[in-house]
C-alpha cells in the first residue's frame, strides 16, 4: 500500500496518551506505520461508486416476535432461596450496610 498517508511517532504518542496507553518508543514506529496503511486502505474504499446503493443498517433481517406480557411465577421461593448462603425461609439474609 501507499504510504501517502503518514502518521508520525509524536502523533502515535499523542493518540496513546489520549487513550491513556503506554505504548513503548520501539513500537511507536510500527503503530505508525500500521496506521498509514489503515488510512491508505481507507482511501481505497472512499474510491468506491455507492451512488446506487441503498444504506444498509444492519444485514440481518428482524423479525419481531413479542411474546404476551404477563406477569410469570416461573420459580419457587425454595428454589430460589435454595443457593443463598443466609436465608430465613422466606427472605435473602444479607449484611447490614451502614
């Protein structure tokens, strides 16, 4: 690829700290070289005739199935206090919080 789109170590540096990334000195050269490439790629696609193409928003179709919306007693109070590591019978036993 191209290397017409440059991008500098100080400008790796800037972007890393930006991001809040350490990024090594020794690989600054690599990441700026990646993001050229990144960038010349770029160039390519915008090249790209999409003058008849509609936008596409996501390339699944939804289909939407709701179910009713009813209020359902699925599980037991045994069974969900089953697993608690505290409980009296009928609630959850948690620590007091001050």
């Amino acid at each position: 690829m191209s290397q017409k789109n440059d991008i500098s170590t100080a400008e790796v540096a800037k972007m890393a700290r930006l991001a809040r990334l350490d990024v090594p000195a020794e690989r600054q050269e690599l990441f700026a070289r990646q993001f050229g490439d990144i960038l010349s790629y770029m160039d390519i696609l915008a090249q790209v005739d999409t003058a008849g193409v509609e936008p596409l928003y996501s390339p699944v179709l939804h289909a939407s199935n709701p179910r009713p919306d009813a209020a359902e007693n699925r599980r037991e109070r045994a069974e969900v206090l089953g697993n608690a590591p505290e409980q009296d019978g009928q609630y959850f036993i948690v620590p007091r919080i001050v």
